[in-house]
C-alpha cells in the first residue's frame, strides 16, 4: 500500500513539475501572433492550392499581413476574398474573375495521332523523355491529364475526346493548370473579356501539313486579318493574336476562319 501511495505522490509531483516547466517555457518562449495574420488567413477560402506563390493559405496570410503579398493574390478566393483581406489590411483591392481557357482542338478523329504512347501517364514525363507529342502536331495536347492532377477544384477533366474541358462553374482560375501543362495550350483570361481568342498552339507555317495533321488547326490563311474592320488582329510567330483595346467583338473574324480556330471568349466561356 505504501509503494502504491509513494508511485502516486511521485507521479502527481512529476506531472506538477511538467505542467510548472511548459507554462515557464511557454512564456519564455512566446511568439506574439500578428492579429491581421490570423484574419486575413480567416478570410482565405482555405484551398491551399499554392497558385499565389506561397506555401498554402497560411503562406499566403503571412506574407500580406507583412505586405510582401497583394491583397488580390488569392486567385480561388476572386474578387470577394480580394475585398475581405483588402478591408482588413485597410487598402482597396480589385480582383476580375480569371478562368482557365485550351488553346487546342486536336480531338481524337480531328487530329492524326503519332502511335500509341505507353509510357508514364503524364503529359510533363513523355515530354521530358524527348516524346514530340502523342500526335502528329507537336504543339497539340498530350492528353495525358497532369492538368486534372494539380486541379484542386475538379474543375478540368479529360473527357472521351482526350481532351482538357473546363467546368466553367467550378473553374476559379487559380492558373495551376496553366503551370502543369507543359505544352503551353492552357492560359487565363478574364471572364469579363470580350474579343476573339485563338484555340490553336500550332506555329508550322505549312499549310499542306497542318492540314495533315488536325483538321482543326489554325492554317494561317490570315483571312481573320484581312476581314476584320478594325484591324485588332494579326497573325503573329503562327498565331492569331487580338488586341483586345481594339477588338469591337463583331465575330466577322471567327465566322471568316474556314478552321473555326478563332471563338469569341465570352461563347468559349460560358
């Protein structure tokens, strides 16, 4: 009975003495927490996705409260988080709602593939084991998913015509696909735009072989320049660009492309 009294004596001091030495530490030790920390990280949509450049959410937090990053840098949160943590941090703060946008049309039966690929199921693997594309243009999608991978919001899949579609109701562009794709098809654009937008990567010059290779490509005809009243397009490096300060959105360019490469953002987007 005594070795049982002494154990719990003992151990009740032990524990004592334990919680004593945390509390001192505790104190000796303490870290002051920067209360706009903590709001802004309470602000934030929690996704953690990393597409403003900083290790998750309580990355991002830390370094506005330090004002090393913009009120507006949390791309999945948009333009409602941006107004949150632009009230807490007391400045003004304008974030346009961006979305992710395929500048490819090489579906399965459009475009001549190169063979069948059975390496590692990844679009940025076959690229760096030298692969020029599972099809025959080189600047096409591969298909192969890794922009699905990194997409926090399972807002992109690769649906039966192996290609990339954005679920525009989920989209938040956060651009992370945009980061993944090693190819260089996936971009964000405002949702707000209006104008014409190019879906073809593909800059071979080569009429007679673009045609080969996608039915859907861009042949660089430069009909879109010749018929557009007000001169906002040209072809530029093999790609229809548009200068949007100029682009009235008359559509007279995407109803002239004998591809259909050229689309109005706003259809391609809704």
């Amino acid at each position: 009975m005594t070795i049982i009294l002494y154990t719990l004596a003992v151990s009740f001091g032990t524990a004592l003495l334990l919680g004593f030495l945390l509390g001192f530490f505790k104190k000796v030790f303490y870290v002051p927490v920067d209360e706009k920390v903590a709001q802004v990280r309470e602000a934030l949509p929690g996704a953690n996705c990393g597409a403003c450049g900083y290790p998750g959410c309580d990355g991002f937090a830390e370094a506005v409260a330090r004002g090393e990053a913009p009120v507006n840098g949390c791309a999945a949160g948009g333009a409602a988080t941006a107004k949150a943590v632009g009230e807490i941090m007391g400045v003004s703060a304008a974030a346009e709602k961006t979305v992710a946008v395929r500048a490819c049309q090489g579906a399965k039966g459009c475009a001549a593939n190169r063979g069948e690929y059975t390496g590692v199921k990844s679009c940025a693997a076959a690229k760096t084991v030298g692969i020029n594309g599972t099809k025959m243009c080189s600047y096409g999608c591969y298909g192969l998913g890794d922009c699905t991978a990194v997409c926090v919001f399972d807002a992109i899949h690769i649906e039966e015509d192996g290609l990339p579609h954005v679920d525009y109701e989920k989209c938040t562009g956060c651009g992370m696909c945009v980061k993944a794709c090693p190819q260089l098809i996936l971009s964000t654009v405002p949702v707000q735009r209006k104008g014409a937008v190019a879906l073809c990567s593909n800059r071979n010059t080569n009429k007679a072989i673009l045609m080969k290779q996608c039915k859907a490509a861009c042949i660089k005809c430069g009909k879109c320049e010749k018929v557009c009243p007000v001169q906002a397009i040209v072809v530029t490096n093999g790609i229809p660009l548009v200068d949007y300060e100029k682009c009235t959105s008359c559509g007279q360019c995407v109803s002239g492309c004998p591809t259909k490469v050229l689309k109005l953002v706003q259809d391609v987007t809704a």
